[in-house]
C-alpha cells in the first residue's frame, strides 16, 4: 500500500492484503485486512511501530527505503504475533543500529518466535517513556488484547494511540481514515467477535485506564485509523457492556428435517413474542456472522439432530466456538432430534462451561416432531420471554 501521511513527520508505511480470505487458518476474512505500520520521526531519532505480515514485508521495506532513511533507531513492539511482527527480522536486517523496543514479555515472546538475539531489545514497562526529540512514546501495558504480551504506544505531543490489535479491523480498504463509518463499525465488530470478545472483562479496564490519555488519533494495526476516536471507543463500551439485547442466536443444522420443522416453528414462536432471533444454517453461515450476532444476543439456542450418538458435528463446532468466544449471554436452551437414542443434548451442554447462562428447559424429539414438542417449543418461547423481561430487555 502506497505511503500516506498522517500529519508531518507520521507516515502510514504498512499493507493491504486484499486477497487473504482466511487468518490463522481458521478466521474467515470477507473483506481481506491490513497490516499497518507507522513511522514517526522525531527532531533526533526515528521510531517505527510494529511491522507486517511476512507476505508484505517487501512492501514494508520498499516503503522505509522511499523515505531515504539514514538510520532507524527503534521498532516498537505491541505484540508479538507474527502479522504485526514477522518483518522485524527484515527491518533489522535493513537497519542494523535499530533496537526492538517492548515489554519483557513480548521480548521473550519474539525472541522465541523470531529468533532475534537478546541484545537487539530494550525493555520497557508500563508508563515508561522513550524520547526521540520532539516527541515522546509512551508505552501503556495492556494485556490479554488478545495475547498476554500486549501493550499500546502513546505518541504523547500529538494525542495519537497506537493499539496493535485493539480496536482494530480486518478491511482491506484505499481509505487511510475510517470514513465508511456503517463498513468499518461492521468489520470491527466482527474483528472484536472473533479476536477480542473472549477477554471483554480486561477490556473494560482498559478502557478506563485510556481515560487518563487525551486522544486526536487512534491509529490500529489493523484497518483504517481513527480520527472520530470515539466512534470506535464508544463502540468497544457498548460491545464490552454488561448489556444484552432482546435477541435470540440460533445456530442449527438438521438432516432429516426433525430439528428444521421446530427451528422453524421457533422461529414464528419468537417473532410472535417480539423477540429478535438470528437463525444460522451451520450447513452455509460464515462463522464470522455467527460471531458477531454473538456479541449483543441475551439468549443463544443450539438446535441439531443427533448423530453416532452425539450432536452433529456442525453444532458441535458452533458449540465450541460460541464457548471459546465467552459471549456475554445470560440464557442457553438445546432444541434438537434423535432417532434412538444417544447423548446429544449432554455432549452440547457439557460444551458450555465458559459461559455463565441459565440453562432454560431444551426440546429434543424422538423422530417427527409432534404436537407435544411443538408445545414445548412454545413454551421455551414463553421462558425466553420471561427472562428477558426479568432483566428489563422486553
Ligand atoms: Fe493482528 Fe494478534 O495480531
């Protein structure tokens, strides 16, 4: 990606990577991502902050050698994974005086990862500064965003917050600043649902420590930069809040059509009651829309048929991911089908431990769903209704 200028003596030097499809072999990526990396010139030394993903290192370095650098004297790293740091090496190689500036975590993390010796660091801790004349980093510790080596660099005399991951996106755009606000709120709530939302707790006190730092810029290492800053923190409040909505998630899958024909009458049940649900076909949903529905929903329902005994191996993966993902949810229900037997609805439940939900009363027909199922059906409608009404959602 071309270089562009934030303000004078702060060049955006990162990446686009339009075309990747799927991060960590695992994370579907719709929209590609960015690898953004900055370089800050101060009166006296020059700093860079975080690099890119080794498939962009070239593009990296082309951009650095542009700027006709004599010398690099420090590269910030907030974080260790490889997408921000796997092009230090590069960078290092390409300016040997320059020094790798992180916490002793991440120090120990690189040196792992990468392979870099020892003498190539300075440590910092948290509120420690470096100056590099007429400016001054400082250096936030921050972990669990989402590694627990994390850290943030704040530019002091320009208000600028460079969070690596925090408040990031995965949107491969040729806007530098956030300006498509509907797109970008889009993708960095899928990106705060599948990177950051299982450690919402420790971002709330983030949050609030960021408070002491008066901010112009927020300039992530993903995505587009930030200069409405709190267009993205307020979003992060709301995303992190204790605060659930009236909805009802709905990941489900069916062989037969057992479990189709009451996921179905469910459905009609919750719209009746002026419930918002969110069914997912787990056979054709991107996991990434799963995740973000996961954010705000009171109440996730998990429906699947059975199969060699357990649940469908497609719910048993929505199942596992909605856990890992640690979503806010207050209630959890199974509506699911079997044909002789088996343990489906344990396998699904025991699966749950991570989320802190009531456990309302689940449907699970013998074969065709009859008239009694489809009562239970309504009435587990009914006790979704009640719950959200008892926390003053409806
Ligand atoms: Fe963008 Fe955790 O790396």
């Amino acid at each position: 990606m071309a270089m562009r200028e934030i303000k004078t003596g702060i060049l955006y030097v990162g990446s686009n990577h339009w075309d990747r499809r799927l991060f960590d072999e695992l994370i579907p990526l719709p929209d590609g991502t960015t690898y953004n990396s900055y370089l800050i010139f101060g009166s006296e030394k020059t700093a860079l902050i975080d690099s890119v993903d080794p498939d962009k290192q070239h593009e990296l370095i082309a951009n650095l050698e542009n700027q006709n650098l004599k010398k690099l004297d420090y590269v910030i790293s907030n974080h260790a994974e490889q997408d921000h740091s796997g092009s230090i090496p590069k960078v290092l190689e390409a300016f040997p005086g320059a020094k790798v500036v992180t916490n002793e975590k991440c120090k120990t993390m690189l040196m792992e990862l990468l392979l870099l010796p020892e003498e190539k660091f300075i440590t910092i801790s948290d509120k420690s500064t470096i100056s590099i004349g007429d400016r001054t980093l400082e250096f936030i510790i921050a972990p669990w965003v989402h590694w627990p080596e994390t850290m943030l660099t704040y530019l002091r005399e320009d208000k600028m917050l460079f969070p690596c991951d925090l408040f990031g996106a995965h949107l491969a755009t040729s806007d530098l600043y956030a300006n498509d606000r509907a797109r970008v709120y889009e993708s960095a709530k899928r990106y705060y649902a599948e990177i950051m939302m299982p450690f919402r707790n420790v971002i709330q006190k983030h949050l609030t420590k960021l408070e002491d730092f008066p901010m112009e810029i927020i300039a992530p290492s993903h995505g587009p930069v930030h200069r409405d800053v709190n267009f993205i923190i307020d979003a992060y409040r709301d995303w992190t809040s204790d605060t659930v909505k009236n909805e009802v998630i709905l990941p489900y899958v069916s062989m037969h059509g057992s479990t189709e024909k009451m996921v179905q009458y469910f459905i009609d049940a919750l719209i009746k009651r002026d419930i918002t649900v969110k069914p997912f076909n787990l056979t054709k949903t991107d996991i990434g829309e799963l995740a973000i529905a996961l954010v705000d929903a009171a109440t996730i329902v998990i429906a699947a048929p059975t199969v060699l005994v357990g649940p469908h191996p497609a719910a048993v993966y929505a199942t596992y991911l909605a856990n890992a993902l640690r979503p806010k949810a207050r209630y959890a229900s199974v509506i699911g089908s079997y044909g002789w037997g088996g343990k489906m609805l344990e396998h699904i439940t025991s699966m749950l431990g991570n989320l802190k939900v009531e456990l309302l009363q689940p449907v699970i027909a013998k074969g065709h769903p009859k008239e009694s199922d489809f009562e239970a059906v309504e009435k587990l409608a009914d006790a979704i209704l009640e719950r959200h009404r008892g926390i003053g959602i409806v």
